[in-house]
C-alpha cells in the first residue's frame, strides 16, 4: 500500500515537473518570439530611417544641382548680353562713321 502511495507521488509528481517544464518552454518561446518582432521593428525603423536620409540627401544634391545649373545660365546669359551690348554698340558706331563719310 506505501508502495502504491509512493508511485503516486511520484507520478503526480512527475505530471507536475512536466507542466512545469511545459509552461517555461511555451514561455521562452513566447518570449523568443516577442524578441524576435521587437527585433525585426528596430531593423525596419533603422532601414525606414535609412532610406529617409537617402531619400533627403538625393533631393539635397538635386537642389545642388539645379542651382550651380541655375547660376551658370545667369553667368552665361549675362555674358551674351554683355557681348550683344558690345556687338550693338560697335555696330551703332559703324553706322554713325558710314553716315559720317557720306
């Protein structure tokens, strides 16, 4: 009879550990899981924030680039416009001499 008492102990015993084992198992891996997703939303944050700053350096140097191309069409216009001014005045010139010479 003691005998059978201690088998049942032990048997009960041995569901309990079991239980026991059981929930800390499901719990490292809810936990593992939790971790997991928490990782994976840092990286997708970084990568987003990565790509944001990407995304601002291109329109940065595109905003470069329009105005260093902005600046020299100013030079280069007004640099024919000098020229024309130069070419109409030694023109008006000209006319004035051949009149002159008439």
């Amino acid at each position: 009879m003691e005998e059978l008492k201690q088998i049942r102990e032990a048997e009960n015993k041995s569901e309990i550990q079991i239980k026991n084992a059981k929930n800390n198992g499901e719990s490292k891996i809810m936990a593992a899981h939790s971790k997991r997703e928490k990782i994976i939303g840092e990286m997708e944050n970084k990568n987003l924030q990565q790509i944001e700053s990407e995304k601002k350096k291109a329109a940065d140097e595109a905003n470069a680039e329009k105005e260093r191309i902005v600046i020299k069409s100013q030079s280069d216009v007004k640099a024919i416009d000098e020229r024309a001014g130069r070419n109409f005045s030694s023109a008006v010139r000209e006319i004035l001499k051949s009149f002159k010479n008439m």
